[in-house]
C-alpha cells in the first residue's frame, strides 16, 4: 500500500509540476517559434523542476516512475510548447542508452551522476548519418567527424554519440561531457518547425571516448531489450503530436469565443453557435481523443515490456513496437490533421502572423517525417497480415 500511495503522490506532483511549466512556456511560445535558437531560460526551468529525474529507478536517486508518466509529461508540455516537449523527451531517451546497452556499472554511474548534478541530456547520435569515424587507441577511442539531427544538443550537459569503427566499421555508442575539448556544438538548426530544438549540427575534432564512456554492448551484439530505443523514440514523438493536438483544439477554442465571427448568412450572433462550427469541434476533438487512447494503450505496454528488462522475447517486443507505431501513425495524422482544418473554425483573420497558428502544422509536420508513416504502416500490415513482428533496427 504503501509503495502506491508513494507512486501516487510522484504522479500527482510530476503532473502539476507540468501544468505549471506548460502554462508559463505558452506565455511566449509563439513569439520563441519566430525567433528560433536556443530556448535556455526555459532549459533551466525543466532542470529547476526536479522533472529530469522522473524515470530515473528509485535506488539511484530518481523518481522511479514509469515511462508512460514521463509519456503523460511529454505530451503536456507539447501543449504549451512542442520544442520544448521534444527536449525533455529525448533527454530520457538519450539517459536509457546505458540502461540498455551499458554495463551495470555504468547504468549505475550515469544515472547516479544525472541526479547528482541534474544533468540535462542532448543527442548526437544519429545510425544513419556515418559522419563521425571511431579509431581505437588502446581501450579508449578518438572520434572524428559531424553529426546531423543533434536534438537538443545546445545547453546540453551530457551528450549520447555514436560513431563508426574506422577498420570494423562496427556501430557504437557512447556518453561524453558536451564541454570535452574538441566538441564543438552549432546551432544551425533551421527548419521551418520545431525551432528551438537545437537539432543541428555536432562537430567532433579528436574527441577522447574513455573506454568507462563506451556502451558495452554494440549494436551488433545487443539484446532483445536494447533494441527498444526506436520504439522509445516513436512514443515520445507519439506524445508529442498528442500534445500539439491538444494545444491546438485549446488555443482554437479561445479564439472562437473571443475573436471569430460567425458567417453573415449563418443566422447566429456568436461564431460558438454556428452549428457546422460545433460539429466540426466534435469531429476533431473525437479524432483526437481516438489517438490519444491508442497512445494511451501503447504506453501501457512499454511499461510492461519495460519491466521485462534482459529477459523481454523478440515476440514482446516486437508487439510493443507494433502498437507504439500505430499510436505515433495515428496521432501524427491527427496533429496534421487538426493543425490544417482547425483554421475552418476559427476564420480569415485567425491567419493573421501575430498568432502564430501556423505554428502548430509546422512543428507537426517537420517531425511526422522524422521517421515515415509508411514503413511503419508496412511493419504494422505485415504483424496483421503475416504474423511477422518488424525486425528491430534503427527505426522499428
């Protein structure tokens, strides 16, 4: 009993600290779209939040909570703001590499030292892009090269990397201090989405990878657990068109009570009133709530897979990848659908820039392409045609 009421009250809290966050970061999060970079105020306020140590296991210092809380987090501070939701979701997507690939030491080590020193983790570890060469030097490697899609890499503290072995050509990974010498973080992000995730450019000039920073387990020997970090990836970003959505249907519904006239031949004083308007919210907000309980459902598993740890089946997991694919699917046509008809309800003026709308269709957008719809429709078409669970890569 206990132990619930414990879990109880770390839910209770980590929501409302979230509320609180997404309700100060929608303050200004139009006008941060426009003006791009590095959002480093509010970095400090999720650090300040004591929310970076949500998923963190209870015996080295975290929350110990589950990923489908960090998953609820996620998709309320999309909300607010969609930059800053990738951030913190790719933040524990990076922590887990240890976890997964790492020995239990350095588990250990590495989530011991994020809570100690509330480290904010960025990404610089991309396994298509083979910009950076590994050359081993006794037990420690010498990294060269540059890394595209870096999320969340300015103002990071740590950074997960991988490379490439410059004689095996073998894929690793491993965790560095962004502040080594010979890192050299650009901010040149510059989609016309997702703006302020610093989801530029790493660049890597004889960079030292002790060999206590070296994932012990490489992509080509990990286990069935290990393999799960595209299925992590996909429900963060799951999460995260969940929270555009909701964002969108929030800050829509204002603007029609507030600003938006009803048509002149409609017959109604007030733009709520007019009857293709009201419905056209019920169809949108019943299409959202239809992705929001798959996610919901996908969420759930991970938890369950999750706990399996080294002892998860192929067939689990592949499950699990299979339902976490069909929640991002259907949460990212939602947001992409929401995001473009909800300006039906709202009218001409709403396309005015000083409200940054638009806003919500691009950062919906930019990462629905993140990993395509239709590889992931062709794993989820062959588990129900074929029985074939997808084989664990890079992005399934």
């Amino acid at each position: 009993m206990a132990d619930v009421l414990a879990s109880t009250a770390i839910r209770d809290e980590a929501l409302e600290k979230a509320a609180r966050l997404a309700e100060w970061l929608r303050s200004d999060a139009a006008e941060r779209d426009k003006q791009g970079g590095t959002p480093k105020e509010q970095r400090d306020a999720l650090r300040s939040s004591g929310l970076l140590k949500l998923l963190i296991p209870k015996a080295y210092g975290g929350d110990g909570a589950k990923w489908s809380l960090v998953l609820e987090v996620t998709r309320i501070l999309a909300a607010a703001d969609p930059s800053l939701a990738h951030l913190y979701g790719y933040h524990f997507l990076c922590l887990v590499a240890p976890h997964l690939a790492g020995s239990e030491e350095q588990r250990g080590h590495f989530y011991r030292s994020t809570v100690v020193n509330n480290w904010f983790w960025g990404n610089s570890s991309n396994p298509l892009d083979h910009g950076i060469i590994g050359v081993r030097e006794g037990s420690r490697v010498i990294v060269d090269g540059a890394k595209s899609f870096s999320s969340g890499s300015p103002d990071s503290d740590v950074l997960a990397i991988s490379w490439h072995d410059s004689e095996t050509g073998d894929y690793y990974e491993g965790i560095v201090p962004t502040s080594r010498r010979g890192i050299t973080v650009v901010d040149d992000w510059d989609a016309f989405g997702q703006r302020q995730t610093g989801s530029g450019t790493v660049r890597f000039h004889q960079v030292v990878v002790e060999e206590e920073e070296i994932l012990h387990t490489p992509y080509a020997g990990q286990t069935v657990f290990s393999t799960l970090i595209p299925v992590l990836s996909q429900s963060i970003l799951g999460s995260l068109f969940a929270g555009i959505s909701e964002g969108i249907i929030a800050e829509a519904k204002q603007y029609t009570l507030r600003e938006a006239r009803p048509w002149y031949t409609s017959g109604v004083e007030r733009a709520s009133d007019e009857p293709s308007t009201v419905r056209r919210y019920g169809e949108l907000w019943t299409e959202h709530q239809a992705a929001l309980s798959l996610l919901e459902k996908a969420a759930l598993r991970l938890d369950a897979v999750w706990e399996k740890g080294t002892a998860l089946t192929e067939e689990e997991r592949g499950e699990c990848a299979v339902l976490a694919a069909a929640a991002n699917v259907k949460a990212g046509e939602t947001a992409l659908l929401l995001s473009n008809r909800i300006f039906e309800v709202m009218g001409a003026r709403s396309t005015a820039s000083r409200f940054g709308y638009d806003r919500f269709w691009r950062n919906a957008r930019v990462h629905t392409l993140h990993n395509p719809a239709e590889f992931k429709l062709r794993n989820i078409g062959d588990w129900v045609l074929n029985g074939k669970v997808p084989t664990p890569g890079f992005y399934s």
